[in-house]
C-alpha cells in the first residue's frame, strides 16, 4: 500500500482538527498536579504546536495563515495562563509554541513535495 492511498476521509480530519487546540487548551489551563521537571513543558508545547499545525495543513494546506493562526493560539492560551492565578505566563512557552508550529508546517510542506514525486 502507497503512502498516496492512506488517506483519512475529511470529516475525521477535521474532527481531528478541531480536538487538538481543545485538547492544548485544557492541557494548558488546567491546574497543575505532581511533579514538574523544569523546561519539560517546552517539549511539550513544540509538540503540541506541531501536530495542530500538522492537522490544520492537512485541512487547509496555506503554510503562513496555518502558522500565524497556530502560533496566536499559542500566545493567547499563554495570556491565560498568566490571568489564571494558578499556571504561569512564560514568553520561553510562546517561542516553543511558534517553532512547534512551524516545524508542523514545514514537515507537512515536505511530505506533501515528496508525495508529488
């Protein structure tokens, strides 16, 4: 079976969509609980940031609005944080959050060349 003929039908994709920045934002806002290893959220955000921006280029496929549209998600949810009174604002979270997403996107650029060829 060729990477072509794998394909999830559109409404799965954009379900898929649509769960994962609910998913970053409870993850986001939710009280905090248990032990936490300093600067082991960032891989966290980086990832989270780039498999929404992943989704949102396989539904949309524009790389610089999926980008930005990601990368304010990011930055609005960090605001949050800082209002929450219990989770902290951190610009080193913002800046994981933007390369999170721009890694998706340049990953979903490169797969979609090489399934051109």
């Amino acid at each position: 079976m060729s990477a072509e003929s794998v394909s999830l039908p559109p409404l799965l994709r954009r379900g898929l969509l649509v769960c994962c920045p609910v998913m970053i934002c409870l993850g986001s806002l939710w009280p905090l609980t248990g032990p936490v290893v300093p600067g082991g959220d960032k891989l966290q955000h980086f990832a989270g940031y780039g498999v929404l921006a992943l989704l949102a280029m396989w539904n949309a496929a524009r790389p610089l609005p999926v980008w930005l549209c990601c990368t304010l998600v990011g930055v609005v949810i960090e605001f949050l944080q800082g209002l929450s009174g219990y989770r902290a604002f951190e610009l080193a979270d913002m800046l994981a959050n933007g390369a999170g997403a721009l890694a998706g996107v340049l990953l979903m650029q490169s797969v979609s060349r090489l399934r051109r060829r």
